[in-house]
C-alpha cells in the first residue's frame, strides 16, 4: 500500500525534529513536505537541522546519514508561512494533511493553522493556539477519541471541505490524564486533584532553558504551564453540543509546575479526591493495568500496547528509566497509595515530546485516518 | 568571654563535617572534642577527613588547612561509643555538651544518645532516634522555644542531674514549618496540606545517592521521608502534658518526597487549606514578612535576621541562588498565590545541611544556652 | 540453527546487566546461566536485579518484563564462586562458554577465571585481572584479531583442552584505539600520544560515583586508569612470540583521566605525533572513512556497519548524541585537525559498557566462535 | 579615605554583575556608574537584573535587597554607547575609571573602548577586543605588571591624557599561565604544551549554553578558546620593544577546549615540556608552594594570599570544591606527577568568572592604581 504522503510544519524545531524522527519508519505515512520560518526556506532539511540535530543519527545504504533519514534530509525547506507552497504540493500528491509544530506567536499560528484548514490542509496540530476554539477537539487519542466526532460540524460551520484542525492537549497533563480518564470510565468520579510536576527541559523547545539554571538546580515556574494543566483536562472530558466542545466543571485541579534537570520525561506527582464512590488501591491497580482503548482495538502503529504501566518498585518511574516504555507512548506509574488528606496518592510518568508531543500528535493522525478524516492523499 | 567547649559526635560525616564547618568561628561554641566510629578513631580529624572533605578550605596564619581550622584539624577522634572518653574531655573542661550526627542504627543512636545524656553530658541532636520519644523536645527555635520546659521533666523523670536530650525534626519540613507556624500562631488555622519536597542529594550524607541515579533522572522515593514529613509538624505544634510533649491532630499532612538533582537545598511545594479563618494572599505576606520570633530577639549568633524572605520573582526561590540566604538559615518563599483547589499554593526552600541539619542544631544550642540549660563548661 | 548456550558470570552487576540486556535477541547466544555473588545466589534473576536494573524494560508476550526478558528473568542465580554449578549447566548444555564480569579483586578473579578454563569452560572476560597474563589475548576484534592464535599454545602450555581465556582491554582506549590502529596499518608509524579523557559514571559500576562528586563537578582522578590507558594498547598491538604476546615499546602515551557528569560514553581529546612519514588531514580522515576490518568482513552480528564514523560539524562527537551509533559499536570523532604541538588532533568517543565493555565482549566472543575456539555447545 | 568611584560598562550580563557583586564592599572602589545596552538604559539597575541576577541577595540595613547593594540598584543604568553620559558622570566626581564587560560584537567594542579613553576615561576591561593591539597590555597582575609600562607609551602615540586602555586575557588560560610562569621566572624553559579544558558554562554568559547540551553530555567545542588559550600566553610572556609589546615565540600550545556541565571553575588537564633545564617534581612544587609576586607585595586588596595552592589528595581539584579558594583568585593545582610523553602533568583550577574575569579586572585596576595610573577621581 502507498504510503499517504504528510508535511510539517515547524519541521527544523525541537517537536518538528521529533516527528521527523519518529516518522522515519512509519508503515501509514511518509513525511514528504517541510517548512518552516524563512530562516530555513530554501536550505535542504539536512542544512537547515545541522549542528542542531537532537537526535541519533542513522546508517542508511552505504551513507552515514548526519541528521535524519536520507529522504527527508533532501527535501527542500518551504517558508511555513507561504500556504502556496503546501497547496503546491498537495497538488502534487506530496501532503495529504500536515503536522504543525510551529514555533510562532500563538496568534500567528492560529491565524495560519486557519488558513491550511480553509485551503483543504487538514492540520494535526501540537499547538496551544486552539485548544480553546471551541469546534477544534483537543484529542488524547485514549480518552477522547469520540471528540473527532465534531470534525463534520467544524467543516460545516467553517465552510471547509476537507479540511479541519485537531489538537492535542499540553505535555504536563500526559502522565496522569489517561490514569484519571481510565477511573472516571470505571465509574469513580474525580472531585479534586493536588498535582506537582517535575518537567524535563526539553518541553522548552532548543536552546531553551539556560544551563546555568538547570546545573543544581530546579526552577520553580514554567510560564502557562499551570493553567494549562489545570484547565485542558476539563475541555477533554468535556461533551459535545450545538457544535461545540463544552468543559466539565470537575475534577478542580491545582498544579505546581517545576522544572527539573532531566532531559526528557515529565514527572507528576498527583494526590486525588474521589466522589463518593471510592475504589480501593486494588482496584486502581485493576483498572490501570486492564486499561486499554480503541487505539489499542484498532492496533494504531503508534498506540503503546499497554497505555498504562505499574511498576511496583517502591523506586519508579524514573525520568531516564522509564520515558522510553512501549515506543515512549506509555504512562508509567508508581507509587500507589493512599493519600493521607485525599483519597488516593501516586507518580505518573511520560515522555514528553513523545507521548507529551510528536507521538501524540501521530497517534491522533493515525485515529484520524482510521476513522476516515484523512484522505489516502 | 572564654568559649563553650563543646563535642561533635559522628564529627567526620556530612552532617558533622557541616557542624565542624559551621563552628569554626562560632562567638560562644568551641570544638575542643570529636568523636565518630572505631574506623576513625585514633586518627587527626584532619587525617580522618582527607578525600573526603565536603567544604571548602580555609587560610590560617601561614598554613593553608587542607580540610578544616587547624584546631579542630589536630584534635584526636575519639570512638563515639566510648563515653569515657567524653567524659574525661568534660572533666578537663573540653566537652560542655554534645552535638550528636552519629551515623548509625535508630537503636544503637537511641541508647547512646541516652547514655551521654544519663554521664551528664547534655546531647544536642541531628537525629531522628529520639524525635517521637515523649519527654525529649523536637525544636525548631524559632517555633517551639517552650517546649525546653519538658527538659526539667525529662532530667527528673530519668533521674538525670545535668544531661538532657534535645533533638531537631527531619529536614524535608524546614522549608514549610515556619510559615505555617507563623500563620497559626497570627490565628488562621491550617486544616490540611498537600506538599510535594523535591530535596538536594546532601539529605542523603556520602557516598549517599549514586550519580547513575540523578544525571538525568529524578527519584520519586526516599525512605521514611514522607512519614517524617507528615508527623513531626504535629509534635513540633504539639503541647506539654504530664511530662509529655502530646502531638495536635492538625493540620493532616500528605507528602510526595522526591530526590532531584541538587547539592543542597531542598524545596516544597505547598498547597494548604485553612480553617473557618481564611487570610487573603496580601495578609499572609504581610506575617511572614514580618515574622520574628524567640532567636531573632534574643539575638542568637546562628538567627537569620528574618526567618522567612520572600521573593516576588516568578521564577524564585531556586535552590543555587537561594539556598545560602541570611547564613542559609532562613526560608526562601515564593510563588505565593491562591491555589485552585485548596486555599494557599506556595513554594518554600531551606538549606538542608544548614538550616535543616548543623545549623538548626546549633541555634537549638544557642537557645537551650540561653534558657540556661546549657552550662558555661 | 539452534542458539549457543552462554553463561554470565558476575550477571547482577553493571557490565553484567548490559550483557544480558544487548544478548536478548542475540542471533547465535543464548544466556542459559547467570552466576553472581553468594548474596544473589538462589533468588530468580528477575528478583535479584529488581531496584537495581539499570535499562529499560521490554514487553513480552503479554507481560510487562520488569527488568529484563522473561527466560533469564526466571533463571536462577548460581553462585559464580561455584564451579560444579557450572559444570552441572554446561554437561546439560546450558553453558558452552561464559562472559565475565565478576566484581572482585583482582586476584580472586584470575584465580576464578582460570578455574573455568581449567575446567573446560571458555572464558570471555571483561575484566583487567588476565590483561597483562602473556598467554591471555587482549583483543579488540577489529585491531589484533591474529591473536586468536595464541589460544592453542594457552590451551598447550596450561594442558588445558577445551578452555581458554580471552579478554578485553579497558573501556577508556576503546575511543582511540582502533582509529590509532587504523593509521598505523595505512603504515602511519605513531610516536608518541598525549590524551585527556571525559569519562563517564557507568564506567564505574553501580553505585559507583556519588552524586555529590559529580553535581557541578569533575573529578580528575580515576584510580588505575591512566596506567592502563598507556599501557594496554602497547600489547594490543604486540607480536606473538614463544607463546607469548610481546609488547610493543610504541607509540608512548601520556594520560589525564577526568570523570565527568555524564552517564555513559567516554570522551578522549588527542593530540599524536606521527613517526617520519605524515599524512595530510585528508588521508587521515580517508583511511578512517574507509577503514574496515575482519568483524565486518566476516559480518558478526555485534559489528558496526563503519567502526569509526566521522562527524564533520564542529560540535560533535557528544556523549548523548554519538554514544549509541551502530549499535552503540562504533567510534564516532569529531574535530580533526592540525596539533599545534605534535601532528594531529582529535576527539574520540565510544560508548564504555557497550563498545568498551559487554558489547566488545560479545563481538569478540562472536570472532572466537566464527575462528572455531567456541563449540556450538 | 574617600572611595574612588568607578562605572562598569555592561553591567547587567554575566561579567558586569560579577563586577557589581565582587565590588560592594571593595575598599578602594564604589560604583558610582553602571552603563549597559539601550534595552536596560533607563531603568534602575534593579530593575535590569530582575529575574537575571546570577547572585545570592544581602541584607542590608533593614531591607532584604534582592539582588544588589542598595547603592548599586538605585543607579539608573545608563546607555554604554553613550559616551557624553559617561563623561558628565565624570565631571559630576562618579566614574574615574571604567571597567568594561560590554557584551557587543568585537569591532564594536574596540571602537567603544577606545572612545572612552579618548575621552579621558580609563579602561580596564575583559573584552577581547584588545588583547591582540599591540600598544595595550594585556595584564595578569602577578605575570606581566611590567606591561604597563607601555601605558605612557599608548598615551603618547594616541595623543591621550588620562584616559588608557589595558585588557585581561582569557579565562580559559587563568589555571596555568601562573603556575607557567612561576616556572620560567625561576630560569626553567617550556618549550612545548598540551592542554586540554574543561571549561564551565558561566564562561558562556546567560543564557550562554542550551541545558540540553548540558545534561548528561559534553561539547567538544568553544568558539575561538582554542585560539585564545594558544596564542594569549605568548604576549603576555612577551617584551616591550618600541612602544609594543612583542610576543615571545615559546611555549609552543596545543589546547582541546570542552565545556563541561559545571557552573563555575574552568579545569586544565596540562602536559607541559620543559627545556635543557628540568626541574624534579619537588622543585616544581616548591616553586609552586612559594610562588609570590608584586600583587601579593602590595597586599592589594583583590589578590589571593597564595596565588597557586597545591592540593595533595589524588582527587583534587575539583571545581565545586576548590573554585572558591582564597576569594576565588587562587589557581589549585594537583596531581603533579611525571608526564609520560613531556617533563611534567597536572592538573590545575580556578574561577572563570572571578580569577578569570571580574575578580582579574578588579586586581587589575588596583595595580593601576598603586602605580598611579588610575587618578583619585
């Protein structure tokens, strides 16, 4: 089977490197367009990514590969901003839909996600700047995959025709939002949550946080980070109606957000108030490790096995031993015990610009095409 | 004014390393006596510490002192367990008293401790060996100074003339017990608190922590951290009856400990929830900028001029920039606002080898001084 | 073709978990045995390792493997001190040969390994006790894989039949080793060497390197480090003569070895004289490009692709980009250049427990299986 | 005594807060004149580093002063290249001198410089910018104090009055210029020099290094250090002939210049060749041990007591704990033993930011002034 052929947009960025990375093998898609700022357009993506390269480097056919995967290292960076050059391609049948991992002010980005939509460019976006718009869904793709359901009616009010915009939600909020969705789905509301993260520096794209603030150190503030945190999950477990995604009012959740000296991996370290209904430790346990949806049905190639793991080691999850589960697309939790003032303590772990970013991000394409939204290109 | 002569026992660990440190120009103490285990014992101090000295060195006169003051360099260690040594030193008039950073089993700690305090050697200690027994003060000076009123109990009760036991709690409270008790004692009652500790690698002594375990990596457990964290702000809040120190019930406390990588400086991250009477966040900035208490009338040498400071950066406080303020004896606050489930959100840092361990030992002295109960040597 | 039974001696440490780890889905071995200290001895290899496993977990089948692949996860641990246990294993064909890591001193081990080779069970070792033994070869599969042929006169001259011990030099040449080899075998005779190492806290086993030695720190020290450093490449590429491996008397090595905070793959900064005849910057970095040796041509299964990769950005090779290129096999340099002072200049980086230790053991367990020295078992 | 007021030239970056911080309470000097870039112009010089100051706070009077002495913070900080400001302050009795850590491009700078001493104002400054014109000395206080003897030369050629400029060199050569030269003083030839650093990212200013390059890694590269560290010592080693200063030919340096995750404290791993003359490692070391020059004669107030400390341990230096000697103006030295290649090996340390910039500016100044070219102001 041809393989449908997807651009990205902010592709030389630390996400947008994610993707390419990620996507370097991936049996649906094959990434056949990037742009990014005009600093890049015009370079080959190989130029534009050197000596800025995050990831390992690859042997493919006889070449050692500085960078990236041959295909992709010579594909020639579009200006971001230029939808022209996208539509260009699409017609070409090089960009079926796109990735966008833009690094833009939050306007620009919402204004141009806009403008791929109307053009017929659907956008898988990783951005913050519509999480809020209220016919864009905000997918986690095991817990609201029902959301995409809005994607007709987003078209129809927009007027777009095959085009549409879906987001997924902020890194922080990876480690423990499958956890809360899987207990609410057994039945066991979530009235309140007291969370503190420890977040990994890559959640700050590159250069980004000062090493000079991160060599013993810990910084006690990460700009949005706790509205996001607090307020997205309610959009997620939100419902449907008159077109638009409304919030639930619960669980109330209060974040500390932290940054920490650790390259990849978001740590969470959540207390949590059930509703009447209680389950015992048991049962928490139960529910996590039996946890599994339709990603996991519908065997998506990026859907981790098992979305949530337990480690009993009084010791874990650990940022470096534990972000690279199952494709680094798992939660890893652990230390599971009561809570001594709400009802149930525990650490939740995931990668964030895995799982936390590109691989969420893809996991939702794949959703997406599964269901139908994205065409064969 | 001659100088109090005064013991360090377990003098060549992190904790007696930092009481050596923090002494060395002390305007009441004196360290005329160390002693530590059977493997250092016969040794200089300075022999016993060599490779493994955690400060910083000193010029004195023409010598540079490789380790420590050239007094305390040349003293003899003594084996801890032999208390006829101690009381030879006292005898001469070198040993007033004790400060106690054994490094041992709870037990053997608990029964030596008892046999110094029972020869008439007041012991001043780091350890959480006494903490729960219940005629023996857990003090942090500037919130508990009264309960040195047990201390004629305690000598009476176990038939002591001039030896007591005092201890000081664990340090992953230190950043928070003083703004709570400042809030308590202005009447605002505290019901409950969520804290999250992410605490610096000298909580756990040397070797202490593997550096496998913290280069990219955090540790989401440290053994009996939490039950520490939990219980000991109850018996510190806690009132003298019959001889005993009996704990409050209140505020019920849940604690995440985590160890990330930091030399020192430990901080928390505090959501809390107050009584019928609830502050607003510019009433509770105003106590604590204002808070003083006992040490800092008194004017003890090891008081910080103001127990808690409060930065109003967003990005504050921060372990590296914060941790050594006033003598690195105060409490840094910051991030002060109010928290989206409970009433107060804040993060607080201590110096937990300072304020946390020697140095909060020290004040204790200087307060148990002070009140008498320490002779003049 | 069924796998070889292998055993691995020393299993629960550092090195040994990475030998079990890189040989899960080896295609010829298959680990059968696991053998540690008294205190493992008994407990399954799954328990034995728990809290202590330093890499990933994997799925399987439909468990989570926490630590490592079910079937050695279910073996028991052997007392490594235990020879019959060995003989027992290897007379039910679970043991043809066996890896050592064992962690005691260095004439325990010597003693231990020779045991097992007198009893019939080549040994493959990762240790320095038998480097400097003149019949044991201290191979590197790419530089001095002629020294294989000493193996039979070790067998004559020890009466042993079916035994023998091989052993690998240490982790912190592994950088420059083979390139150096490269040049000399281009018949660039080299002088003399003047190399800084940046080593990496893996290399010390677990838990090694405290933290607090390593948080905004360098330790410049590495106990027997340097010694081996300048003196094991001069048997590597010695002569065979009267059953003896002779030393070279050149190239002369000056070592700095520093550790630094960095988890695995060691850095080597060097400066090298050639003898009279130079090459140009361009040869060098031909012979390097082109240089290829018996592992590949034989293609063994741990062989890099390419041993040495070049990077020709100024910033690289990096421990955390380049330690895990081909396998975590190759050598990656960067920074080729003219030597103010000798001839040339470069840094060098190799990945220390795979390369430099249970990685080259494999590969050159591999080369003495496919030259005929290990049965199929 | 009245002060002699000084400004300092940008003093918002990572060298003009060092300057603000080491001078508060300098006994010569007050600053009187903060000048930076037109995005700080204007503000008090509290307001500029809010959120950017690299310091801990102090107390003073009654204020808890974040960030600054109050004196200091109050300053409205002006535009640097805005000379005419300087030069009013100037008049108004505020800025005898300048010191110069203006963070501009290189031409750029030399302009700016040399404005100032046209205008009559000394320039003591850490730029590079100068170092290589030939009529301006490029000092280490207790090396070349002679070098300002051209001082009078460079005014005259210039046509200047008052005002002169002279320069420090690099932080990366500050850990072995001193030992060098207490070498060759004593009649011992270095003919050659094989350097490798480990170099800390403060040198780097802030934000200066990405915290993902720095976690877990190391960069093999510096912009231009190699250069520096080659090239520097042969001026400051040189002679004054005709109004220049002529660089010597000898040492001959080879550097590898890395940055290593540590905050503060370039480290030098030096194997050095001596000529016919070869001193024994006791010689170097006494050398070393008595080591004293004519900043150490004039007891001015910046310089180090012992300008090299010898530590013996094996283990040592090492940046945390050794940075800070002697008011972080110290260079510690260990591991002095044989080179296998050259003469000697060791390796020495000392505070980038301080010895290596602000601390060396300061000291410096003070030579300037007790020769008398630096007016009262």
């Amino acid at each position: 089977m041809a393989k449908i052929p997807v651009g990205v947009l902010g592709a030389t960025g630390m996400v947008g490197q994610q993707y390419i990375a990620l996507l370097a093998d991936h049996p649906w898609f094959e990434v056949r367009y990037v742009a990014a700022s005009s600093r890049s357009a015009g370079k080959t993506y190989r130029e534009a990514v050197t000596g800025r390269w995050q990831h390992g480097e690859r042997l493919q056919g006889d070449d050692v590969i500085a960078g990236c995967a041959s295909g992709v290292g010579n594909l020639v960076v579009e200006n971001a901003n230029d939808i022209s050059a996208a539509l260009a391609a699409a017609k070409r049948g090089d960009c079926a839909f796109v990735f966008s991992a833009l690094e833009l002010g939050k306007d620009e980005i919402r204004t141009l996600e806009e403008a791929y939509g109307a053009a017929g460019i659907p956008v898988v976006s990783n951005n913050s700047a519509h999480r809020w718009t209220a016919d864009v869904p905000m997918l986690i793709a095991e817990v609201n995959p029902h959301h995409t359901d809005i994607i007709p009616l987003q078209r129809k009010a927009r007027g777009w025709n095959q085009g549409f915009i879906a987001v997924k939600p902020n890194c922080s909020i990876q480690s423990y939002m499958t956890p809360l969705f899987a207990l609410i789905r057994e039945g066991y509301d979530v009235r309140r949550i007291i969370v503190s993260t420890l977040q990994a520096v890559s959640g700050a794209g590159y250069p980004g946080v000062a090493s000079l603030d991160m060599i013993d150190n810990v910084l006690p503030y990460i700009g949005g980070e706790e509205e996001k945190t607090e307020q997205e999950p309610l959009k997620i477990l939100g419902d449907i109606r008159n077109g638009r995604i409304e919030s639930r009012s619960l669980p109330r959740i209060s974040a500390h957000c932290n940054r920490v000296p650790v390259t990849d991996g978001h740590t969470a370290c959540v207390s949590l108030e059930f509703g009447e209904k209680k389950p015992s430790i048991e049962e928490v346990k139960r529910i996590w490790l039996s946890f599994s949806a339709l990603p996991q049905e519908l065997d998506l190639p990026m859907a981790p096995r098992r979305p949530i793991i337990i480690r009993e080691e009084e010791n874990r999850p650990q940022p470096r031993k534990d972000r690279d589960a199952d494709k680094a697309m798992a939660v890893t939790i652990g230390r599971i015990r009561p809570c001594n003032v709400f009802d149930l303590r525990f650490t939740a772990l995931s990668h964030n610009t895995v799982r936390g970013a590109a691989g969420g991000g893809i996991l939702n394409a794949e959703l997406l095409r599964a269901k139908g939204y994205i065409p064969e290109g």
